[in-house]
C-alpha cells in the first residue's frame, strides 16, 4: 500500500506542470517511441542518464526473475526502484526543472524521461499490478498507443541504455548523501539551511572520480555553495593522541603514568605523522626521554568549531556548519518559503497560480537580514508571488491585504505571514 501511494504520488507530481506547458511526447505515428531518449541521451544531465539506466536494469532483472518464477524478487526491484530511486533521489532532484518558466530544453529533457521511465514502469508492473497501471497508461496513452497497457509488446531492458558506471557514481553519492545529513545533524544544521563547503576526504579514486563527475549534484543534495574532494588528508582536520594503558605499562613500568600524561599533553598531530612514517616519537620529561610507537596510541579526529564529520563509502564527510549572514538570510528565507507553500496548500491554490505575500519579523537582526532585494526576489519567485513584502520595523500586516494570516515560529523568531490569490 505505501509503494503503491508513492508510485502514484510520483505518476501525478509532473502532471500539473506537463498541463501548462502542453507537454506532448515524442511520438511516430501517433505511437509513443523512445527515439527522443535514444538522440538526445548524450546531452542529458547525468540525472536523467541515470534513471533511464536504472529503469532498464531493473527491467533486466525483472525479466530474469519471472522467467524463472522468482516473483518475490521482481517485485522487490520493482519496489525498491519506486521508493530508493525514483521517488527518493530522481524526483528530488528534478523537481526545480518543472518549475522553470517558459522553454528551456532543461525542462524538455526532465519531461521526457519521466514519461519514458513511468512508461516503462508500468510496463513490468502491469503482470503484478494491473488495475493501477492501466489507470496510469490511459491517461499516458498516446492517440495510436495499443488500447491497454496489457497489450504492450514486453519490455526486457535495453543494455544500450544501461550505464554500470554512472549507476556505481550515483551509489557512492547517495552514500555521501546520507553522510552529510549526519554530519549536519551533528551540527544541528537542517538541510533547508545552505553552508558554505562540504569536503569528501578519500583514498579511493572511484569516490573521487563519482563526487567529481556529479559534483552539481552532490552541491544540490548537501545544499553546499562548494563540494571538494581531497586525497589523503584534510590540513583543517587534526588529531588527538590518547595513551593506551596496556601497552604502556608493558612499556614504560612505573613511568607508565607520566607518559600518559605527557601524550595527552603533546601535539596529537606531530605523533600521528611521525607514526604513519613509520617512526617512533620522542616525549622528553625530568630528563628522560620515551620513545611512542603506533601500539602506545591511538588517534581520534580533532575538527575545528563548526566542522563536523561523518563516514561514507571509502572516505569521510566533513561539513562545515558555520554561518555567515549571506547563508543565514538565505536559511530563514527557506524556512518561510516552506510555509508560505504550505499556506498555498491549504488555501488549495493550483501550481500556476499567483499570490500576493507579506511577512511581518519580529526580531530587527532577522528582518535586516531578509528584508533585501536579493531575498525578497528569490522568496517571490519561488512561491510565485505577483507581489511580495517585508513589513517594516515594528510594523505588523493587515487581514485586509491577505486573507490567509498564520503566525509562525521560525527557528525561534516570530514571524506573521499574510497570503491571498492575486487578482
């Protein structure tokens, strides 16, 4: 029942916009083909060419899987497809190009692979789940289409379109997604809220080439001005030594505790180095000297404030969390985009229409961060405002002006927020 919603969530999330740009598929004949995909696959962001592969590698497996009668592992890769890869990542990541005004080839290339993927989704549902997918085909259906979606020719899978590679890519930015939302949980900083860098610490050169090569990407996910992919070692990152007991007592006898002392107190990161070179380190105290190998220590990461880290495939995600007030005007201008478009909602507003806006702050510091030309256009834009207003210092917004009011606690400021439909 939930992969089901969310397959039907997704089957209707492009529609709106599909309607009011009067999106009509490529056809031959009046008979949907995948010609578009097979021309323009090159020119496509890596997004697109990604879930296209995905869609004919799960078909593959499908395939596979029924000829053997292996139902349950069928149904699992489609299932897992629906919710990891079509709903989690493709339409997170394609959704701001439905929202772009006017034409652009962007916004073609989004629509087109949609189609493709939903056609052929529901092609390999439709022996499981035949009821919901020919609902779906019949609004999909071209003029001269086969009558029902139970009248397709079998879809197998194309290997053509399959990219291993960039599948592999997109599975080590996933995981560098799920790091970074640990690290910013560490740091208590929520995704809506921008930083300025996220770096990817690694040995491995396929991580390093995947988080190159979907760079946009991984800027867009981590919500980051700039990813950066470093080899070896991080020079913002030091480490701390910390005495293991045991040894140290093997070692050391009754100076096994002054020599504890004495690495607590030393420079963690001169120890580590001497200790990946493969050499001892020398602590000096009262005249003796104590040679620190790599069994006397251990090391822990030493992040400077506002960094913070969390593990990925093959390397280490460090986030820094600091703000400076250009990404702190943008955060709480995110904050109330979202609930000027859930007041949008509630007032049941279609995806083209208009609205008149105004928010009234009520802490100066905050209201001097929002209320400039830069943030009051990205605000208005985004919730697609004809009209959009900071109220002054001090000064409160009427129901006059907006017949939706609601007041809101914005990470811990008070704010007033006034909307009505634009005449």
């Amino acid at each position: 029942n939930r992969t089901i919603n969310i397959l039907w969530n997704v089957y209707r999330f492009p529609i709106p916009y599909m309607v009011l740009d009067k999106f009509e598929p490529a056809t031959k004949d009046g008979v949907w083909d995948d010609g578009f995909i097979r021309a323009n696959l090159s020119k496509m962001p890596d997004e697109d060419r990604f879930i296209i592969s995905r869609i004919n590698s799960v078909a593959s497996t499908v395939d596979g899987a029924m000829k053997e009668c292996q139902l349950h592992r069928a149904t699992r890769e489609i299932v897992n497809f629906i919710l990891e890869d079509l709903s989690r990542w493709y339409v997170q990541l394609v959704r701001p190009r439905m929202w772009l005004e006017g034409e652009s080839e962007e916004k073609v290339f989004a629509y087109e692979t949609i189609y493709y993927v939903l056609r052929r989704l529901i092609g390999i549902l439709a022996p499981v789940c035949p009821h919901l997918t020919e609902e779906i085909y019949q609004n999909l259906r071209c003029t001269n289409d086969p009558a029902s979606v139970h009248l397709l020719d079998w879809n197998a899978g194309d290997t053509a379109l399959i990219d291993a590679t960039l599948e592999g890519a997109v599975a080590i930015v996933r995981s560098f997604d799920e790091a970074g939302a640990n690290a910013r949980q560490s740091g208590k900083r929520k995704l809506r809220w921008p930083v300025a860098e996220v770096v990817v610490v690694t040995n491995s050169d396929v991580v390093k080439k995947a988080i190159q090569r979907l760079n946009a990407v991984c800027m867009d996910r981590a919500n980051a001005r700039k990813v950066t992919v470093i080899t070896g070692s991080w020079d913002r990152v030091g480490w701390h030594a910390e005495p293991i007991m045991k040894a140290l007592g093997k070692g050391f006898g009754k100076d096994s505790f002054k020599v504890k002392g004495l690495i607590e107190a030393a420079d963690g990161n001169a120890i580590r180095a001497a200790v990946d070179a493969g050499r001892t380190y020398t602590l000096s105290a009262d005249g003796a000297a104590f040679e620190i190998g790599p069994d006397h220590v251990t090391f822990t990461e030493k992040l400077p404030e506002g960094i913070f880290a969390a593990p990925m495939t093959d390397a280490t995600v460090y986030v820094d969390v600091t703000l400076t007030p250009e990404l702190e005007a943008e955060g709480y201008a995110r904050e109330v985009i979202r609930r000027i478009q859930d007041m949008r909602k509630q007032l049941d507003l279609a995806v083209e229409d208009t609205i008149t806006a105004g928010v009234a702050v009520g802490e100066q510091r905050v209201l001097a961060l929002l209320n400039t030309p830069e943030i009051t256009a990205l605000i208005r834009d985004e919730v697609r405002a004809a009209s959009f207003t900071f109220a002054g210092d001090g000064q409160s917004i009427g129901p006059a002006n907006y017949p939706s009011m609601k007041e809101w606690d914005v990470e811990g400021v008070a704010m007033t927020i006034g909307i009505g439909k634009a005449t």
